[in-house]
C-alpha cells in the first residue's frame, strides 16, 4: 500500500477561487445584463482544476517515483459520477413528468453527459451556449465538466509520459507551453466574427488551454516548494500582482460581453494568464491571498461549486418554464438562486459526501439489506423512492424522440422558412410594382383594418426592415401591405450584431429613408450596442423600433425599458409597443409565446402599418 502524500496542505484560498468563479456563471445566467461576462468563471475552474490535479501527480510522482492510474480514476469518478448521475436522473424523472416538451433529444443528451461526450454531442446538434431563447436545456452547462472530464482521463497518462521520457521539469513546462499556444492560436483560426462560437467555445481542442496553463503551473510553482517565510518586498509585490489580477478579473466579469471578437483572438487566453496569476499567489503561502479569499460564505460556496455548477441549469430552466420571470425580476431571480442552494446542499450532505468514501463492493449487499429492511424504515422507503424516480427517467429515456420538431413548432419554422425566402428576394432581386386592382386593395384593407388611403400609399413607401426572427414570423403580412419593402432578418440576430450588417445594407443602397428595427427577443443590450446602430443609420432616416414580446425570458421588461429610453434619447426614433398591444393576447402566439402565428400576424402587421403611415 502506498504512503499518503507527505507535506500536502489544503489551500483554503483556491474555494475562494471556486465561489467567485460559480457565482459569476450563476449570474450570468440569471441577471446576464450586471454579469455580462460571468461565463469567464469557467477558465477559473479550469485553470484550478489542471494545476491541482497536476500538483498532486508531481508529490505523488516525487514520493513514489509512479503514479496508480487506477486510484486516480477511482477517486476522481467517487467525486463527479454520484451527483452527476443523480442529476440526470432527477431531471428525466421530473421532464418525463411535467416538462415533456424537453423529452426531444434527451437520451443522447444523458448518455453524451454520462460519457462525457456531451460537449461534442452538442457541436454535432448544432446547439448554441450563447442563444439563450432557442433550444434551452437543462443539461447545457454540461459541456464544461465534459471539456474537464476529457482531461482527467488522459492528462495522467501524459503526466507520466513526459515525466519518463522529457524528465526535467522546465522543458515539460516548455513543451506544455507550446501545447497551449497551438490550442489558443487555433481558437483563433476556426473563429468567425459574426457567427455563433458555440464549436470554439465548446470544443475540447479549443478550451484545453486553460487546463494546461494550470497543469504548467504545478511543474515550475508546485505548492510543497513553496516557502512561507519571505521577504516582506517580495510579499508586497506578490499581494500587489495578486490583489490587481483580482480586480482585472471582476471587472471581465462585469463587463466582457460573449460576443466580443477580442474573446477568441487572445482575450480567453489572456483571462486564463490572469487565473494562472491568481492560482500561483494564491498557492502561496507567503502571499496574503490565500487569507483574502478565505472566509467561510466562500469556503461554503466553493466547497460545494461543483453541485451549484451541477444544478443550476436544470433549476432555472424548469422554473422560469412555469413563472413569468419577466415580471418580479428579482424576486424570481433570488427563488431560483435559493432553490440551487438548497438541492446542492442536499446532495452534497446525502449524495456527494457518503459517496465520495462509499465501498462499492458492498454495493449489492447493502441493496440487499434496503430491500429487506421492515417497509415503513426509512432504508426502505429512501431506496423505494430513489427506484420510483429511476424508473421514470428510464421510461422517458426510452420513449424520448430524436430531432423531433412537433407540429406547433414545425408549422413556426415553416413559416420563418418561407418568409426568410421571400425577404431574401427584396435584397437580391429589383422589385417591380404590380397594379393592384381596387378588389386586392380593398381586401388588404379589410384584412389589416387600414383606409383605401392608407394601402394606397403603402404601395408607394420604401422601408428597410431588419430585425430577427419575430420579423420574419410576420415577414408575409407586411410585404403584403408594403410590396417595396426590403426585409433583412435572422433567426438570434442580436443588437450587438446588427451594425455592420446594416452598414451592408447601406452600401449596396438598400437602407431606405423609413427604417423598421424589430430586435431584442434574443438577449439584452448595452446603450453603446445601440448607439452603434444609430450610427450607421444616422439622424435624417425616420426609425420604427417595435418593443419585444418575450414573457418566458428575464430579459423582457429591461429590453423594452432600454428601447423606451432610446426612443426619448433619439427624435427620429417612434416607438411601436407591441408588448403593450400583445401581452394579454396569448393566442395571437405560438407555443413559444414569443412569435405571431396567422392569428397574431394580423394585428402586428396592423400595428406597425399604422404607426408607418402616420404622418403620411
């Protein structure tokens, strides 16, 4: 039997690490708009992860002169696989039940997040991290732990390669190094400005930077080498270096948005230097640091990241599915943080702990004596429980769907389908004008509950409208009313994302003096996102903006308060309130609640014709 690893000390600063980095991904999740980059708490963990992992290989290396692969594993399966695993379960069960509109897809999603494949199983389905009202999943933060699994389970076998064959510990740390710059450097060659960067984000070969940067770190700063008695200059450079990286740190969690392009040319990498810096101090123990990040709501938090990781997705998307989250912001934000809270402790008490030191050898003998325990014992009733909820998760794995639209949202993405062709020929082809006859006019008339007068001059008027995919949901309606109308939409389109496209647009002439913008179902923005966009299209074009209809989403009543004030900041700007006209017509909505079906085409058309042909 080996010797436990000799002068290995728990560093109480790196749960502090943990607790800021989880809370930054929870609050990026809740209020995306205060912690617009707290998705960077993932390079936290990951930079975490690879320098405590590698650092217990090198004391372990160093004492035995080889490392017990099996052990390794074991113990690392001890500390994901239980809570991970009752996750899932609990999920399917409570899907299968309540939520089965998220049964699509879900056997592949639990067997990827069972292998920890799932963060390539979502690349090949063409998911998104970033489209937060398409597709949601309680399983989409899986990928992270997949990214980090994949590592645990080849990273000691490239621990002991490079400590058998390389040996001395700079040039492992130099070969390491050149790893990480090939992984970051091709971050940046499959990027593209523009487009989702859900493959970059999610993908193993991209995001293994972190990782190693921290591995590289145990190689040249392990923490048994590290003394605590230090010269006081020393110690001030180090809280220096260390209280700064903090800050810089923060201040990425507060205002680094998702979509910045520098993110994926060098931004990741250089947040990851930042962890690097903090992990290293941190490590330190002649630093004070480790000290300021130890106290015990992050020791609390940090010690249970990995289940508040763990059920945080799940938690809000079956909550906000039955709450309108809009409404009552931050009441139903503090519930779902609450309800987090509580689960995790839950399983880490029950779950997380007794497993982590569970014999599995007893495993069928303990089985045996819960089921022949007396049947009111709480033995019984718990295993009689835990095999109530198995059962109906494996019920809804079984009967799941694969790549199943259903027929509300088939007849949604028809619709979108065939709009999106017919806005895409105002772009590319010259428009002529038909001669309506005065049936036609009166039938367009009585459709839209418009005057001859105003159909007639709806014939004549030339508009841009750009926007996303709710303007394309009524994208028929108003090229029916305004036949020279140029429709510009995409499904996710983003405010943050529409300035250079509208720049195209003004550019090839297309970009009329009457502008139609109809963004914001899709996530909020900042007042300099919008300011870029009145810039391209400036002060002379009279601008349409139609406020958003999104009352599954948190992001709704700050959407519609910011275009409010946009339209009190710009004086060509008029504001449609189509929340206002819709929010207690729920049938003029599909499923999603969010896009007009043939019933709610009407009035919106209805609405946006006569705010345009005011004035007319």
């Amino acid at each position: 039997m080996e010797k436990r690893l000799k002068n290995s000390r728990y560093i109480t600063g790196f749960d502090g690490l943990r607790a800021l980095a989880v809370i930054g991904v929870i609050l990026y999740h809740l209020l995306p708009s205060q912690m617009r980059g707290g998705f960077l708490g993932v390079p936290v963990f990951f930079v975490v992860s690879g320098y405590l992992i590698t650092d217990l290989l090198v004391q372990e290396w160093k004492q035995n002169g080889r490392i017990k692969l099996g052990q390794f594993y074991i113990r690392r399966m001890k500390r994901l696989y239980p809570a991970l695993v009752t996750m899932l379960i609990a999920s399917s069960a409570y899907i299968t039940l309540f939520q089965r509109n998220l049964l699509n897809n879900l056997r592949g999603n639990v067997i990827s997040s069972l292998l920890y494949v799932n963060n390539w199983w979502q690349i090949n389905h063409g998911l998104s991290y970033f489209d937060r009202f398409a597709g949601e999943s309680p399983f989409t933060h899986i990928w992270s732990l997949a990214v980090e699994t994949q590592n645990y389970l080849i990273w000691p076998i490239v621990f002991i390669l490079l400590m058998r064959f390389v040996k001395n510990r700079g040039k492992i740390f130099i070969t390491i190094s050149v790893v990480v710059l090939i992984s970051a450097i091709w971050m940046a060659i499959l990027f593209t400005p523009g487009q989702d960067p859900t493959r970059v984000y999610y993908g193993t070969d991209t995001r293994l930077f972190s990782i190693l940067m921290g591995s590289g770190l145990a190689f040249i700063w392990p923490s048994t080498r590290l003394k605590a008695k230090i010269p006081k200059q020393a110690k001030k450079v180090l809280n220096t270096i260390g209280l700064v990286s903090l800050v810089l740190l923060i201040a990425a969690f507060l205002f680094l948005n998702d979509g910045t392009t520098f993110l994926y040319y060098g931004g990741m990498f250089l947040i990851s230097l930042l962890c690097v810096i903090l992990v290293a101090i941190t490590a330190h123990p002649g630093a004070s640091l480790n000290k300021w990040l130890t106290n015990p709501l992050f020791t609390w938090i940090g010690k249970r990241s990995y289940g508040i990781y763990l059920y945080q997705f799940p938690v809000m998307i079956f909550y906000e599915a039955k709450f309108n989250v809009a409404d009552h912001l931050i009441l139903h934000t503090i519930i779902e943080i609450v309800l987090i809270l509580l689960i995790t402790e839950l399983s880490y008490r029950y779950i997380e702990k007794p497993m982590r030191f569970f014999n599995y050898r007893e495993l069928f003998s303990n089985i045996r004596s819960w089921l022949q325990a007396p049947l009111k014992s709480k033995q019984k009733i718990s295993f009689l429980s835990v095999s109530l909820i198995t059962v109906i998760a494996l019920v809804g794995l079984v009967i799941a769907p694969t790549n199943q639209v259903d027929a509300n949202q088939k007849e949604l993405q028809k619709q979108i389908e065939a709009n999106q062709k017919e806005a895409q020929k105002t772009q590319t082809s010259t428009q002529t004008q038909t001669t309506e006859t005065s049936e036609v006019e009166l039938n367009v008339a009585e459709k839209y509950d418009l005057t001859n007068r105003q159909v007639t001059k709806a014939k004549n008027m030339q508009v841009t409208a750009f926007g996303d995919s709710v303007l394309l949901a009524g994208a028929s309606g108003l090229q029916e009313i305004f036949p020279k109308m140029v429709i510009d939409g995409e499904v996710g389109r983003q405010v943050g994302d529409s300035p250079p496209l509208l720049q195209e647009l003004k550019d090839e002439k297309k970009l009329e003096d009457t502008v139609l913008l109809s963004l914001g179902t899709n996530g909020p923005f900042t007042d300099d996102e919008f300011d870029q966009m009145m810039k391209v299209i400036g002060t002379k074009r009279r601008v349409f903006v139609l406020n958003v209809h999104v009352p599954t989403q948190r992001w709704q009543n700050e959407v519609n308060t910011k275009l409010n004030a946009m339209a009190e900041k710009y004086d060509n700007i008029t504001l449609i309130d189509w929340y206002g006209n819709s929010s207690s017509q729920s049938s003029w909505f599909y499923d999603d609640q969010v896009h007009p079906n043939p019933e709610g085409i009407i009035p919106y058309c209805s609405l946006i014709a006569k705010e345009l042909l005011k004035g007319q």
